[in-house]
C-alpha cells in the first residue's frame, strides 16, 4: 500500500497552495507532527479544536487538515486552560498530527477565494494586488444591494447577513475577501469596486466604509470560510488519486458557526434563539 509520509503531504500542500503566498503574519504548515510519519487517513476542518482532534482520532485518521491554524501567536507553555493548549495535548495523546493551510488557501489560484468567487458566478476575475487574499470581479448582471444579499445568502447559504449601505443603487463590480478583510477597504475603493463581501466588520471600519460610500455585506467569517473544506478536501483527493497514493479522505461534520443570532420579539417578552445553518 502507497501511504506517503507527512513530509510528502507537505510537498503536496505547498504545491497545491503555495505556503509562500501566505501573509507573513500567518503560521501556515505543520503544527503538530512527525515528518516521518506514515499517513493513511486525512480529516479535513475549518479549525483544529479538541472536537475535530477527536473525529479524527475515532476514524484512524492520523493527520488533521485544517485552514485555521493552532498556533499564531507565540506559545510560552502548552496546558488545558486555553484552546491552542487544549487541542495540541489532545493531538498528542490521540496520535493526531496536525497541518494548517491559511493565508495561503485564501491567496493561491483555485483556492478559498477563488471557489467563493465562481460561486457566486463573477466573472472577469482578477487578483486586486496588493490585496492578495481577494478578488474582484463583475457580477452576471448589475442588481442592487437588497439583491446581490439575496443571492449571496442563497449560493453561500448563510442564513445570517449585516449589510452596510446608503441607498440601493445597481452594482456591477464586486471586490470579495474571505474571513476578515476590512483591511482591504482602501484597496476595494481604489480598485473602484462597487460593493464588498467580508466577514468580521467591526463598527468603526462599517462607518468608514459608508463615509467612502462602499456598501459591505458581512457574510460572517464562519459563513464565508466554511467552504474552505470542500476546497482541501476536493483539491487533495484528487491530488492523490493522481499520484496513486492511498489516502483515506473525510470532511469533519462536527463543525458550525460559533455565533448564536437572538432576537426579541416585542409582542412578547421570550427571546428566540436560532444559529446558522452548519
């Protein structure tokens, strides 16, 4: 049986997506592991936690894949009193290693943005660079904001949206960054996109969006970033059946959007609660 070892599953990664196109910030690679390891079963996850370790470890996978990586900021110590700590002593003791594609998932052609963006059917395409983990493209007709949301919540299935606007004029080009990328505004604006499509908007950066008079659609960082694991999962199953290499692959289904949306009703006083859709 061809099983590669991790380091091989390296290589594959980084010709996959690049781990030099990731932000220098980002920890992208192995986070936890043995190079030498053999490998025989993959599970694929938005982010490495203690739950994802675990069903992993349950279908003798012996590495976990994911887009978050565990570690960004310098660890002092690893113990069970913080999540990082938690999941990387779950890892070892389950026999766990573990392998983050970050930054670079979100930069490399026909990675994390570029799926988002044929979804949602742009066209015209382009990297905006210097804003690398983005894209920006024509939409397949000119619609409105209260539009081009609908369909958005609808391709992405994101029950859950805020929308940053002033009117609700046509748009036609779309400037659209995965996860947080409110830092990309000034090149959004430059780029003379119409509208934006992130996640994590803070309020100061939505009151400087409608000074420049940029409608933004916040379609969450969990909205947008879930797909990141069709996107591994798709790219190295197909990379190994290339190479003949046998490697089981699963998607972890353990996963779904932290946020809770409560609202209240003001006929009544109870509170309903609903979550997004997994």
């Amino acid at each position: 049986m061809n099983k590669p070892p991790l380091s091989r599953i390296l290589e594959i990664a980084d010709r996959l997506f690049p781990l030099q196109e990731a932000e220098p910030w980002d920890n992208a690679g192995i986070q936890i592991g043995d190079p030498q390891r053999l490998i025989s079963g993959i599970t694929f996850s938005l982010d490495a936690t203690p739950e994802s370790v675990c069903f992993a470890a349950e279908r003798s996978c012996q590495l976990l894949i994911t887009h978050h990586p565990v570690i960004i900021d310098p660890l002092r110590t690893i113990q069970p009193d913080n999540l990082a700590g938690k999941t990387l002593l779950s890892a070892a003791r389950s026999g766990v290693d573990i392998l983050s594609l970050h930054t670079n998932l979100d930069a490399a052609s026909g990675g994390l943005n570029d799926y988002l963006a044929r979804k949602l059917g742009l066209t015209e395409i382009i990297i905006p660079l210097p804003a690398r983990c983005a894209r920006l493209g024509r939409l397949p007709q000119p619609m409105t904001v209260t539009d081009l949301t609908a369909m958005v919540a609808r391709k992405l299935e994101v029950t859950h949206l805020r929308v940053i606007a002033q009117g609700n004029a046509a748009l036609e080009r779309v400037f659209l960054a995965s996860g947080s990328g409110m830092s990309y505004l000034p090149e959004a604006v430059r780029q003379g996109a119409d509208a934006m499509i992130t996640g994590d908007v803070r309020y100061h950066a939505a009151r400087e969006a409608m000074e420049l008079g940029m409608p933004l659609i916040d379609a969450g960082h969990y909205g947008l970033e879930k797909f990141a694991v069709q996107v591994l999962m798709e790219a190295f199953t197909a990379e190994f059946s290339r190479l003949a290499l046998d490697v089981d692959c699963l998607a972890c289904n353990v996963e779904g959007d932290p946020f809770l949306n409560i609202y209240h009703r003001e006929e009544d006083s109870n509170l309903e609660r609903t979550t997004a859709a997994p």
